[in-house]
C-alpha cells in the first residue's frame, strides 16, 4: 500500500491537539476541584461550627487559594486560546517565545508527573517570523514530548530561542540521563517530521543530546 | 469510640489538604500526605483503615503504591481519585484490589458514603 504522508500528518497533527486538550482538561479539572474543595470547606466551618481565635484569617486563607486557582485557571485559559488561534491562518507574524510559551504551559503538567522541569531561556528581543505557528508547535511539541518521556526523574529541560543570520533558532537543551527504554511516545516518524520541516523551510539537527531547529525568518 | 483513619495521597497540596480537614470536621482521623515517601511512610506507621489514592503522584506510579499498601495489609482498603479519563489505570487499580474509585472534582457526600462502605468491608475481613 502506498505511503499517505499527507493522511499521517492529518492524523499526527489530531493526535497532538488531543494531546494538548488532554493534558490542559486535566490541569482545568484540578483547579476546579481545589475551589470546590476549598468553598465546601469555608462552608462546613460555617455549617459544622468549627470556632478557633483564628479564624477569620484561615477563611482569608481559603478564600486567597480560591482566588489564585481562579487565576491559575484563566492563565490556562488564554493560553489555549492562543493556541487554537495559531491556525486561523496557516501563515503568521508571530513572536516564537510567545507559542513555546504556550506549549510549556500546556506541557507543564506531563513534565511534573516524571519530576521534570521545563526552564524557558529566551531571547528578550527576539526578532518577529513570519510562518506557520502552528505547525512550529506541533514539530517542537514532538521533540519536547520525547525528551519528557526519555528523561530520567528530576531532571531539566530547557528551552532556548534566538534570532541569528536570518534563521530563528529553537534549542531543546535536556539536562539529565536520557534513558534508552524503548518508549515510542512522542516518537514523530521521520517522514512526517521531514515534510512538516520542508513545509516551515528550515532544518533540523542533533548536537550531541541537543535538538536544534531553525527556521527562517520572513521566508518558506 | 475509634475515629476511622483515612489517609489522603494528592499532590495537589491545597485540594488534598482542604478535603482533609472536611473529613476531620466529620470526625474522621483524616490525614493528608501529598507523595509517594511521605505516602509509604504513613501507610507503614499510621495504618490507616482506608487511603484515597490519586494515580497520578509525582514519585511513583499510584499502581505501585496500590500494590505495595495490598502487600502491606491487605485489609486496608483504597479508593482511587482520579481527574482524568484513565479508564485503563482505573481497571487495572480495581483488579489490583482497590474496593471503589471517585471522581474529581468529589462529592464529599459520595466520598463519605464511600469510605463507610470501605471501613464496614474491613472491618469484616
């Protein structure tokens, strides 16, 4: 049977916006059942009696949580509409630490059940690139989702752009044992990986453990 | 009268400590511990009638720590809280001996009906 690359892109790319909605429903539910938590409680204080010296300052306290998971809650918010944004229009003036920002708010809880910290290193005054955002992500997710899975526990890794010689270039620097297992999460397979790099018109190479992509500026 | 001890396992620190102290409130002998050191310590000194486990901890997978309570004392029983459609985990936590699971976020009224069952299995082994 005749290889479908664009039909595997298609499903690759499905694949990782369930990814992504997977991982932020999780975190959104988490916060909801802290408030919740946190509100049944100031509730059974008033319902059940409890009386200390101090309380008017533990329902400050709850009433403090409740309103940093609201906010915490919103930040994921306005990160994934960002992300659903990103294919509005398959190319885009975009700043790159903006949408590697995205992913690592929405990869952050993969990487804290391996013990794994995400440490962004960011040019400030990185130049703008004019491409597809979108797929960026998906190619860099797939990098970032590998290096997780093959990471032993508390390890880093870390995320570096620059702008340098027209090119924008995203370092995905792990700092740690990378284990060998034979664990195929987040394996993109090489045919889709090289489509989707010709697509953006950069280029990617291996230094050592360090994945290195780089993508023009202004053209494709 | 025995206050009946449950033990918490979330790494979710604020939600595992505020259901804690619902239960408290409830007269039950709740304890939250929020991974898998503090977990295993606690279940081999405190010995709890029932843990609600979260699967998902930093540390250990919640499978193994199942298992590893299972081994312990097989008489403690355990609910597994999970926030996630891990239909999979949850099956395999249920033949791996856990008695029920709950859903986050839990209904206090469900999770207390849940824990009674639990002790009253317990205390019937």
């Amino acid at each position: 049977m005749e290889y479908d690359e664009e039909r595997d892109l298609r499903v690759s790319q499905l694949s990782f916006i369930g990814n992504i909605l997977a991982g932020f429903t999780h975190e959104i539910k988490n916060y909801i059942a802290i408030i919740k938590e946190s509100a049944g409680l100031m509730g059974d204080m008033i319902k059940l009696g409890k009386k200390s010296k101090n309380e008017p300052q533990e329902y400050l306290e709850i009433i403090h949580s409740i309103e940093e998971q609201i906010e915490k809650t919103n930040d994921l918010f306005r990160y994934l509409n960002r992300f659903s944004h990103r294919m509005d229009n398959e190319l885009s003036t975009f700043n790159v630490n903006e949408t590697m920002e995205e992913l690592i708010a929405l990869l952050t809880r993969a990487a804290n059940q391996r013990k794994i910290s995400i440490e962004k290193d960011f040019q400030k005054d990185i130049l703008p690139m004019n491409n597809n955002p979108s797929m960026l992500q998906f190619l860099v997710f797939h990098f970032l989702e590998e290096k997780i899975t093959k990471l032993d526990k508390n390890s880093r890794l870390i995320i570096k752009t620059e702008s340098a010689n027209g090119s924008t270039v995203i370092r995905i620097i792990p700092k740690g044992n990378l284990l060998d297992a034979d664990k195929e999460k987040g394996y993109l397979p090489y045919e889709i990986q090289d489509k989707v790099v010709r697509q953006l018109g950069g280029n990617i190479s291996q230094e050592k453990e360090e994945t290195v992509i780089k993508i023009p500026i202004t053209d494709i | 009268m025995a206050f009946t001890k449950v033990l918490l396992i979330d790494d979710e620190v604020e939600f595992a400590s505020a259901l804690a102290e619902r239960l408290q409130l409830r007269n039950y002998d709740a304890k939250a511990v929020y991974n898998a050191l503090e977990a295993l310590n606690s279940i081999y000194s405190d010995k709890p009638d029932v843990v609600v486990l979260d699967l998902k901890i930093p540390g250990m997978d919640g499978l193994e720590i199942l298992k590893t309570i299972k081994q312990f004392d097989p008489t403690i029983e355990v609910i597994i809280l999970t926030g996630h459609g891990a239909v999979e985990s949850v099956k395999e936590g249920l033949t791996s001996g856990a008695f029920e699971y709950i859903m986050k976020p839990v209904d206090i009224g469900e999770l207390i009906a849940k824990i009674e069952q639990a002790k009253k299995r317990r205390d019937n082994k």
